[in-house]
C-alpha cells in the first residue's frame, strides 16, 4: 500500500512571495485548511497558510519564499503521509 496520497497538482506561481497555486485533487477542497505538512518530491514542507477561493488553494509553504523557487514547483503534484491524512466520513 502506497505510504502517500496524492492531493493536489501545483500549477503556477501566485505572486511574489513564493506562494503557489494548487489545482485539488480530492472532492472536498476544504480539507486543504486543516493543513500541517505536504510532501513534494519526497520532501516535506510545513503549510504556512492556505486560501481557498475559485475551486483552487494558495498555499504558503515553508522553504518556498520568492517567486523563482514557486516556478521551479510548477507541475509537481503535493502528497500528505496516509498516516496524516483526514480522515473520511
């Protein structure tokens, strides 16, 4: 079984602050607020802040503060620890 679950696609840049824009991949968008960690590219990065709007997700992650890093995320898909995962109803 996999040790991760993909959910979310980052598809750009949001700003200058290195904040990126995420396209969910899971049928509840709001479950991105309860957010602690995401992992990308088997790294982990802290959430610093979520904003839902539109039927995507900004995110704020530790590590990623300017713009040119954000764009070097674009197209990697965010996955959280199965064991950190919300659980469903």
């Amino acid at each position: 079984m996999e040790q991760t679950l993909k959910i979310g696609l980052i598809v750009k840049p949001q700003g200058i602050k290195g904040e990126v824009k995420v396209q969910p991949l899971t049928d509840d968008i709001n479950r991105f607020k309860k957010l602690k960690e995401v992992i990308i590219d088997g790294k982990p990065y802290k959430v610093l802040n979520s904003i839902i709007g539109g039927g995507t997700v900004f995110l704020s992650l530790s590590g990623i503060t300017d713009r040119n890093t954000a764009e070097s995320m674009r197209g990697k898909f965010l996955h959280v620890l199965r064991e950190n995962a919300i659980p469903l109803e």
